[in-house]
C-alpha cells in the first residue's frame, strides 16, 4: 500500500518538476527574445539617425554589415538586408510609443510579416495584439491576414452599430461579419452537410477562425421538444460569456424566415440544456451570402441574440472588402435628409 501511495507521489512529483522545467524554458525564451527584438529596435533607430538625419547616405548599410560580421563573427542576423529591415522597423513604430513595448513581445518573423503586409499602424496595431492573445504561429498569421481579418473585424463593428443592442445582444460582438473557410477544402458545388462535416474534421482550424473561447460540444445536437427531435448543426459552448452557441450552416444565401426557428431552437436550448447560472443562449447563423438591409431589418425586433454572418470557402480580395467598407451608410445618417 505505502508502496503504491509512494508511486503516485512519485508521478504527481515529476509532473510538477516537468511543468516547472516547461515553463521555465518558455520564459527564458521569451525574454531572449524580447531582448533581441528590443535590440533590433535600436540598431534600427541608430541606422536611422545616421542615414536620414546626419545624411551618412545608404551605402553606409552594406560596410557596416561587412564591419559587424567581422566584429561580431558569433552573430547571426546583422546581414545588410536584416540591418534595413531593423531600419523599417523602427521608423513604423518610433511615433508609436504605445505599440513599441508589444513589437518585442513577438518573434522577429512575426514583425516582418506585420510591416511588409499591412499598410497602417491601426492595422498593425490590431494585429499586434489579436496575435498575442491568439498566439498565432507566423504562418497563421499570415492565413489571418490574407484573409484580411483586419477589414472583416472593421466592417462588422460598423455593420453591428447598424443594430440596436440590448444587453443579451451585446455577447453577439464577439463574432465577426464574415468568416474564411479556406482551409476546409470543399469544392464549388458542396451540400449543408458537406460543410458540417469538413468543419467538425478541421475543428482546430475552425477555432483559430472562430476565437479559441469555444468548446466542441457536437454536431447535429439533438434537442427533444414534445414528441418530436430536432437537430441544431453545431453546437459549441463559449467560455468567456458562459453560454452555448449553436451554429446553423446554410449553403445560400440568408432569408428572414430563418430567425423565426432559429429564436425557437434558442429557447429550447435555455430551458433544456442551459443551467440556471449560465447565460442565455446565442445562435449564429452563417449563411453564403447575405443583404444587410435585410439583415437589419430582421434582426433589429428579433427578441433572442442572433447573429447573421456570411461565409467564404477562398481567401477573400481585400481590395473588394475595402470597397464595401467604405460604401457602408454612416449610422444616424439620413439620405432623405441631405
């Protein structure tokens, strides 16, 4: 007995000595790094001052890459190419003392991928941040960014204020207008269950899209109502705003006769699964396409939080988004009115 209580201590004890040894190793990474970012950065502001404010001229780059391989033979990364790059990097960011301390919490190829790819500071700043609260590795950052999640973050916050909110309605904030499917590899002509299928198959992807706040809680849930079973596509459970959120898929285009089973699929979930302490339930609605006037018009008096988000299985044209961004109506502007 005392020998079987002893392995179970022995066990409990070298797991703890392991997350010990794990966490203390991703610190120590972590601050090796921001010191070398924060050194790239002023390297940079001193490449800077000398080039652009003293006129030392440009050609000064490649000597002094020549110079530091030779003085600095145990380094890597001070080619000419990285010494521009440390030059770009901090004339993106020397007027934003707030975003500084953040750029060194990212890996170096993080950074290059956020300058070269994005073209304001908002832009950067906000993926400065998704991608540490994320904690994106540098080729889903760059999946994140082709699929322009920047405007489609912008575009439903201006599409939401379009909305009245109550306060059930503000958990809906947490979902986008749009969401990219690229990764699910569906051919052009695909069926509802087809897209349940390839997202329950790549759900790690479809978390990385979707917030990783969500719990898989099933597909094709079944709700039992009277003598009769209904089935809700997928049902996740998100932890943050405590509540479930079922997910109806629909391969067209969205239709206003949809909110009215979606508010009683909501209802059943309350009374049926939801605990008392929980909040109540959410339902997105991820349609092909969809009208925002039409949209608005039926969400507006819908009694239950739903959110009506449209859906691409291929990377989106970000100019195209651009566009729509900037055709959207002011909130509280009257055309009639002008």
């Amino acid at each position: 007995m005392k020998n079987e209580i002893r392995k179970r201590e022995y066990w409990v004890f070298l797991a703890r000595l392991k997350q010990e040894i794990q966490l203390t190793r991703k610190n120590a990474y972590q601050a090796v790094n921001r010191q070398l970012v924060e050194l790239y950065l002023s390297i940079g502001k001193a490449i800077y001052e000398k080039v652009e404010i003293s006129r030392w001229g440009t050609g000064i780059i490649e000597r002094l890459a020549q110079d530091l391989k030779r003085e600095v033979p145990d380094m890597r990364g001070l080619s000419a190419r990285n010494l521009w790059e440390m030059k770009k990097l901090y004339e993106t960011y020397r007027d934003c003392q707030k975003l500084q301390p953040l750029v060194a919490e990212l890996t170096w190829s993080h950074n290059l991928v956020i300058v070269h790819r994005t073209t304001s500071i908002e832009e950067r700043g906000f993926y400065i941040k998704t991608c540490l609260n994320e904690k994106w590795s540098r080729r889903e950052l760059e999946r994140q960014i082709d699929s322009s999640l920047y405007e489609r973050f912008i575009l439903s916050r201006k599409t939401t204020k379009l909305i009245p909110h109550t306060k059930e309605k503000n958990a809906l904030v947490h979902f986008k207008d749009e969401y990219v499917f690229d990764f699910l590899g569906l051919k052009d002509d695909f069926a509802e269950k087809d897209l349940r299928k390839a997202i329950v198959a790549n759900l790690r992807q479809f978390f990385l899209e979707f917030g990783k706040y969500l719990t898989f809680v099933g597909d094709e849930y079944r709700i039992t109502v009277g003598n009769d079973d209904y089935k809700v596509d997928l049902l996740f459970y998100h932890r943050p705003l405590r509540c479930f959120v079922a997910v109806e898929l629909k391969i067209g285009g969205f239709r206003p006769e949809y909110i009215g089973k979606m508010q009683f699929y909501l209802t059943a979930l309350d009374e049926k699964v939801k605990l008392k302490e929980e909040n109540p339930s959410v339902e997105l609605i991820l349609c092909k396409s969809k009208d925002e006037d039409m949209v608005r018009m039926t969400v507006s008096k819908s009694i239950s939080p739903i959110k009506v988000a449209a859906y691409k299985t291929k990377i989106i044209d970000k100019k195209l988004l651009e566009r729509k961004l900037h055709s959207l109506p002011v909130p509280g502007y009257n055309k009639s009115a002008s």
